[in-house]
C-alpha cells in the first residue's frame, strides 16, 4: 500500500474513468475486499477530522490576568502584604479579580467551528465490497471504495463519478454556486475550478436528484471539506483595533507609571523626611492612583451595551470587541449567493417571437404581474406568452409550499421552482392537466418533455436547454400563428439575457393524437414548435442595494467575492452597485498571482468570480497587507475560512451554515445586508462612546497622580491612601463613567470616512485634554488640601474633602464629556437620561462612604459638616466652565483651519 501514498493529492477530474479505477486498485464491480479496505484505512486513516486540542476553564480564565496593568497592581498588592496593610491588600486583588471576571464572562463563545463542520459529515455510505452492496459508517469509508448515491443522500467523502443519472448535487455551501450542479462523468481539463467540476461529488455536499456512483479519492482531512478544516484550524485568533490600541496605551502606560514611581522614590528617599514604609505606601498610593484599573472593566460593559443594541436591530455579535471593529471597516467582502441575492430563483424575462417581458417579484412568494412596456399584460392579447408559462409549469416536477412562518419555499431544483412561481403570479385559468407521460431530464439530452391532454388532441411539451431545442425545432409560435423558425434572432435574444447574467431556459411544444399516451425522445425529432425563452437570476436583496449606498456614503467599499460565474457576477453587481459591470477578476487568474500582486488587485477590483475558500481567504489576507479593516459575509461552509481570518466575520443567521456562524464574530439574524451599515452606525457610535470614557476617566487618574507626586515634592501630607485612590478610580468608573455608554450618535458620524487601523487611541488632541483637566483637577484639589491644612482642619477630614473634591469634580467633568469638541448644550442635552440617574448615585454613593460608619473604617473617612459640601460643588462648576472655554476656542481654531 506504500505505493497508494501519491494518490491522495492527484487532479481527478482530468482523468479518464479506466485510470482512475487503475489507480486507486479498485474494481468497477466488486469494489475493494474487506481486507483491503482495513489496510487502506490503516494506510490513510479513518473518514473523520482530527479534532483540535481544547484549552481548559482555568487557563482561559488566568488568560484575563496577562495585562501589564494589572502585573503592576498585583506587585502593589504583594508590597502592601508586606507592610501589613491587610484592607489594601484585599481591595486590590479583588479589583483585579473583578476585571478578570468580566474579561472571562464576557469573552465570545468556545470555538465551535470545526465541531459544526464535523456535524455537516455523513454518518452512513452506501457501498460495494466484494461485490456486495452494503451500507457501512461513513467514518469507515476507505479510499477506492465505490459509493452509491440517492436523492437526499449527504455525499460522504470526495469522489470521482463513474455513473450520473440525471444527477445534481446542491453545492452552494461549498462552492458559492446558486444551482444543483448537473453531474456528469466526462473528463475535465485539469484547469477547471472547483465549481465547475462536473465529475467530482464532494463531502457534505447533498444530492438533490438523480442517481450515481463514483469512487472515493479523498476522505478526512484530505477532502475539499477538510482542507476548509485544515485552513480554519491553522488560521491564528486576530487581535481587533480596539484590543492592539489598548495594548500599546497599556504598555506605555505601564513603563511611564514605573519610571514616575521609581524617580519618586528616590527623591522622597534622598530628599525628603519619609520613612521606607511610609514612602513605600505613597508610591503604591501613586501606582495605583495612575493605574486606570477600571478602564479594562468599564469598557467591556460598554462594549456588552453595544452588543445589546445591536442585537435589537437583528446583529448578534459573538465577541465583544467586533462590536467596536465594526465601526472602523473600511471594506465589506460578502458573498452573492443568499447574501447579497435571495439565493432564491426568479424568473425576470419572458422572451416571445414577437415580444419581451418583464416579471416582477421576487423569489418564491408568486406576487407578482407580466409586463409589457412597462403596462401590465393582458393574457386574452397574449396567447403565445400563456402557452409559454403554461408550458413550464406543466413541464415541470417542482412544487411549492409555506413553512410555519408563511415564508415560501419549493420543494425541488430551484429552476423549477421559479417556473412554478411564473406561472401562480399570472392571472390565467390555474386547472389542473392531466398528465400522460413523461421523459424526465437528463444531462446527455438537457431537456425535459411531458405528454399532456389537450381537448380533442394532446400535446407534447417540452423545457430545456435553448441549444438543444434550438436543433429539435422546425417552426416558431408567433402572434398570427406558426412561422419559419428564425435561429439568430433567438440566439441574439440568448446574449443579450445572458449580459444581464439570467441563466436562460426554452420551451417547445407539438400536437399529437388523442390516442398517444406514451412518450420517448424517438417522438421529438419533428414537428417542434418553439415557444419563447425566460430570463432567471439569484435575485438581489432590495435592501441590500440601499444598504451598498449607505456603505458608500461612510467610505465603505464593498466587494464580492463568490462562487458563482463572472458574467452573473458582473452583472448583478452592476444592478446593485458593486463595481461597473466590466471589470472582475476570476479565480485561475487569482490562482497564479503572488500575494505582491494580489494585493493590488484586491484594492483595484470589486468583483471576483469563480473563487474557492483557499481564494477568498488570500484576499481577505491581501486586503489587510495593506492595514485595511475589513469583514467579510457569507452563509456556506466555503465562506468560513475568510470570515475566521477577516478582522469582522459576518454570517447569515437563516440561511447560514452552523460553521460559517461559528466562525464569525457577527451574525445577522435576519439575514439582511442592509443589518451591516445599521451595525457599522452602532459600531462607531460605540468607538465615539469608548474615547469619550477615556477622555473622562484618565483625568481623574492624572489628578491623584499630580496630587501624590506633588506631596511628595512638596514633603506635605499624603491626600489619599491607596485604598481611598481604588475607592475614587472604581465608583468613577462603575457609576457616572457607564452613561457615556449610553450617548448618542454624533451628527454625521455615518458621512466621514473609517478611521485608520493605526490610529492611536490617544491622539495628541486628547493627550492635552486629559492633561489639561489632570492639572485643573489635581492643582485645584492640592491647593484646597494645603488651605485646609493650613486652617487647622485635622488630617482624616482633609482626606475626606480630597476624595469629595475629586469625585465631585469628576462628575460635573462628563457633562464636558458628552461631546469631545461640541458644547454641553449642543444637541439634546437631556436626551442621556442615563447621565443624571448616574449622578444622583454617585452622590448617593458618596454620601454612604463619608456618613456610614463602617465605610468610615473601612476606608479611612469622617464625617462632614454640611459646610464642607460647598468646596468640592463650587470647584466643580468652574472645572465644567474652564472646559467648556477650552472646547469653544478649540471649535474657533477648527473653524480656522476650514
């Protein structure tokens, strides 16, 4: 079997049937021995997918501690365990425990991707061995094996046909293509793509009719499915812009609070009059004070608020910090088939000798009216149009039904159905007719005919392939009768829907005596009459046209990527603004390029064609080489690669495939592109939040910084403890900083165009910002601590003022926080209800720690007389009106540089 090896990795549609068989040792009746197939799967290994190692519970759980961040505040606590300030010590660890929490509860979903995909295998194989036909475990299929296949059978691993009885296997999860791909055995040149290979049937496609038989060429993890499994497994978890931004400020953060600590230290140890445990206590005072610990907590909760919201307009997000990527997408690569289109078929032209029709509606659902210029027709005028789609329904084995839900769908090829469609839209006589006989479809004759009663005659009626009725007829049906049939103007009307990308269908019919009641092709080589021609497509969603124009407008490019063929691809791509309807690119050409000139391409093109999973992840890959945000949306299983690697994956919720949902960060739930831009809104209203509760609370952290430091300097009492400084960093954050979360969208955040991905959380705008109200905040609060000395005022008193000073100051400093650049009293002022419930707690909660006992010990507070009330609400005001001068001679300047 050593020899065998090699044959794993052969083009198979490009070989004749004879060398296949040779090649892989098997025999076209007896198949493989029992013998033969145990040294094959011993050989190659079973029919199953390896599974992928899992982390556990606890790992994932300690993951959330690997922060620089809080590495320094877990050394804080250590210290403080060594100078035996229990309380502090307690305070800190849960702090840090509490944000590990959250990280871990709110972190997405396990991975269940390759799970799903394993879901998707079949579970049973119909095959001969030794000459017998027996049924065996999917998971025991051996390579060489001859499996058989039925309508509605799961293909169970990759094979090269040998017998196709009229049949089609629905492929559209794997390969993008709309229709049940017509199977037949004859050999393919060895370029042929993925979706055009009509003599292979692939691992969890399905067989949608028709019968067949092929031999096993792959299984497991070297099947098309497999190598899917393969590229997902190998693909590394990306990091979005929100989570690389925060690791950079983390970092910076962390290396500025060490510096700064130890340069204090040593002066306060040189040159000021501290013990080492006092001047120990103060630089943990100050570590933590500079550490914004609630920063990594509040902004999942924001993030979850997004989540929330976004979830009301039909977009399930899976991972917290998509909910923000969304908002810097500066490209959307989507899918056509069911993402893009309905991946419903509808007929759209009706094409006569006479005349050319127009269908309305869309999809399944027969609402709908013929038009002719644009009028509605009128049958009784019409009678060879009547004869047409009376033609295709009665030729024709589809029906259709109503779910729970009355959504429409069809039972059988979706070509059928769209046909069955026509004919309920139109306002005809709807009876039933009796049916005689019938010469079912099949790919050696591409057309089907039925015998059917037709008053005192009965007449034969037949749909197919426009070719080969083209050759079967003698004469064409017009408005005054039979005609001379006119081949070129039928083959012109053929190109000319063809360019529009509608895949196109004829139909024919003949008269025969009453007495004829069977039906064989021998009866259709005469006396053919043609009828007409219709127009089908994969209709486009309406909403997503409008949504393509919303994209557009907020300088999101879309591009589609899919399976399906270049010129349907042009073209609905045209119809719904993607490209010009000239340029595309296919997938041999993408084939060939290097990932240098892919990159090009993948900015300079809209639409690709003709594409495999293996090339919409390279693109996906080629978009990012040149640091483009972008998502990427599909529904079928050849998607999922390219959604796990995409910095947003988006897949379909109803007609998505479980692996492509568990492969994407976003699901849409309606299946609705138009949910993208309404997402992409939500995503940047969410970013604008997150900057405005940066902007709030890194103040308040470079106020007891300044404070600190300046003590020490200074030799001067310290203002706060570190238990007081984590009490001021965390009711900051867990109570007035969440209404930011709750602000709504800017005007006209939806016409500027995505942010770069290498835009700095902090750009210098905000650092002068945060410094400059750092310095009102912690220069005020220091000047009224030393006034307050000075008068006597005992020191735990003076304390309780600092922490009043600061909290209170910080809440009249998110009014100035509503809005980066606009006034307080821009816009809605009291539309946040959110922003006020929050202050009313944050007194609330202020109140407790200065008047209830227990806070009082905890915490190290008194107290206050009520006189004490009027610093920290005076100072306040003047910090919420220096800063509301500071952002109008900013909107001056702005206004100078236009």
């Amino acid at each position: 079997m050593k020899k065998e090896r090699n044959v794993l990795h052969r083009d198979w549609h490009s070989m004749e049937i004879g060398r296949v068989l040779g090649l892989l040792g098997t025999n076209v009746i007896k198949g493989l021995t029992e013998t033969e197939a145990g040294a094959r799967l011993h050989e190659f290994g079973e029919n199953v997918l390896p599974e992928k190692k899992k982390e556990s519970k606890l790992i994932r759980f300690f993951r959330h501690f690997n922060d620089v961040l809080i590495y320094i505040l877990l050394v804080a606590a250590v210290v403080t365990v060594l100078l035996g300030h229990w309380a502090d010590t307690v305070v800190i660890v849960v702090v840090a425990v509490i944000n590990a929490c959250i990280g871990y509860f709110q972190e997405g979903k396990a991975e269940k991707a390759l799970e799903d995909i394993k879901k998707m295998l079949s579970h049973t194989a119909q095959v001969i061995r030794e000459g017998k036909r027996i049924e065996i475990g999917a998971s025991h299929l051996a390579v060489g094996d001859l499996v058989m296949l039925h309508p509605g059978d799961k293909v169970p691993a990759d094979l090269r046909l040998i017998k196709a009885d009229n049949l089609r296997i629905e492929e559209s999860a794997l390969t993008g293509e709309s229709l049940p791909s017509q199977k037949r055995t004859s050999v393919l040149s060895i370029e042929t793509p993925l979706g055009d290979r009509s003599n292979m049937a692939f691992s969890t496609t399905t067989v949608s009719a028709g019968t067949g038989m092929g031999v096993v060429v792959a299984t497991g993890q070297q099947t098309e499915i497999g190598k899917i499994n393969r590229l997902m497994s190998e693909l590394q978890p990306i990091t979005t812009p929100l989570l690389r931004q925060t690791a950079r400020f983390g970092k910076s953060v962390s290396l500025v609070i060490i510096i700064i600590a130890v340069l204090v230290f040593v002066f306060g140890y040189f040159f000021r009059d501290y013990s080492v445990g006092e001047l120990l206590m103060s630089v943990i005072g100050l570590t933590v004070a500079a550490i914004p610990e609630g920063l990594p907590a509040i902004l999942s909760i924001i993030l979850a608020i997004g989540v929330q919201n976004m979830a009301k307009r039909k977009a399930i997000i899976r991972t917290l910090p998509s909910v923000e990527t969304l908002g810097s997408v500066a490209v959307i690569c989507s899918d056509k088939t069911g993402t893009l289109t309905k991946n419903e078929m509808t007929v759209k032209t009706l094409v006569t000798s006479d005349a050319r029709f127009e269908v309305t509606g869309t999809g399944y659902s027969p609402c709908g009216e013929v038009l002719r210029d644009e009028a509605i027709v009128d049958f009784t005028a019409e009678p060879v149009l009547e004869t047409l789609i009376g033609c295709f329904y009665i030729c024709n084995e589809a029906s259709l039904g109503k779910d729970d839900e009355d959504n429409w769908y069809v039972k059988g090829d979706p070509t059928e159905g769209a046909l069955i469609t026509l004919y309920e839209k139109v306002p005809v006589d709807h009876h039933e007719t009796e049916r005689l006989a019938t010469v079912p479809f099949d790919s050696e004759y591409k057309y089907m005919a039925t015998l059917a009663e037709a008053g005192n005659k009965n007449v034969v009626y037949i749909k197919g392939a426009p070719d080969r009725l083209f050759d079967m007829a003698e004469q064409e049906k017009g408005a005054y009768g039979t005609q001379t049939f006119d081949r070129s103007y039928w083959e012109e009307r053929i190109v000319e829907l063809a360019g529009q990308g509608q895949r196109v269908i004829g139909a024919a019919y003949k008269f025969v005596d009453k007495e004829k009641t069977d039906l064989s092709h021998d009866d259709l080589h005469h006396g053919i009459v043609f009828l007409g021609l219709a127009g089908i497509i994969d209709p486009p969603r309406e909403e997503a046209i409008e949504a393509i124009k919303q994209c557009a407008e907020a300088g999101i490019r879309v591009k589609m990527i899919t399976g399906d063929h270049i010129e349907t691809a042009k073209s609905i791509g045209l119809e719904m603004g993607i490209g010009d309807g000239v340029k595309a690119l296919e997938g041999k050409i993408i084939e060939v390029m290097s990932d240098e000139e892919l990159e090009s391409v993948a900015v300079e093109y809209d639409i690709f064609a003709r594409t495999s999973p293996e090339h919409k992840l390279r693109l996906v890959k080629a978009l990012q080489a040149r640091n483009i945000i972008c998502a990427m949306t599909g529904d079928g299983v050849n998607d999922a690669p390219a959604l796990k690697k995409a910095d947003v994956g988006i897949a379909m919720g109803i007609k998505g495939t479980e692996v492509t949902k568990d492969a994407a960060e976003m699901v849409l739930a309606d299946d609705n592109f138009s949910t993208i831009a309404a997402a992409v809104e939500e995503g940047r209203r969410v970013y604008d939040n997150l900057k405005k509760t940066i902007l709030f609370i890194l103040p308040t952290n470079g106020a007891e910084s300044f404070l600190i430091i300046a003590s020490i300097l200074f030799g001067t009492l310290m203002p706060l403890t570190p238990i007081q400084i984590l009490w001021v960093n965390m009711v900051t954050s867990v109570t007035i900083s969440l209404a930011l979360a709750f602000e709504k969208l800017e005007p006209d955040t939806m016409k500027r165009p995505p942010r770069a991905s290498r835009t700095p959380l902090l750009d210098g705008y905000f650092i002068w910002r945060i410094l400059f109200v750092s310095i009102l905040i912690g220069g005020g609060t220091l000047l009224l601590n030393l006034y307050l000395l000075n008068s006597g005022v005992d020191e735990m008193t003076v304390r309780t003022v600092t922490i009043q000073t600061i909290v209170i100051t910080q809440m009249f400093h998110l009014y100035n926080s509503r809005s980066i650049r606009r006034s307080a009293f821009c816009g809605d002022f009291w539309g946040n209800k959110a922003v006020f419930v929050v202050s009313a707690l944050l007194i609330l909660l202020q109140l407790s720690i200065t008047y209830l006992p227990f806070m009082n010990q905890v915490f190290g507070t008194v107290a206050l007389p009520v006189s004490y009330w009027l610093y920290p609400f005076i100072f306040g005001f003047l910090i919420f009106v220096v800063v509301e001068i500071e952002k109008w001679v900013m909107r001056l300047l702005d206004s100078k540089r236009i």
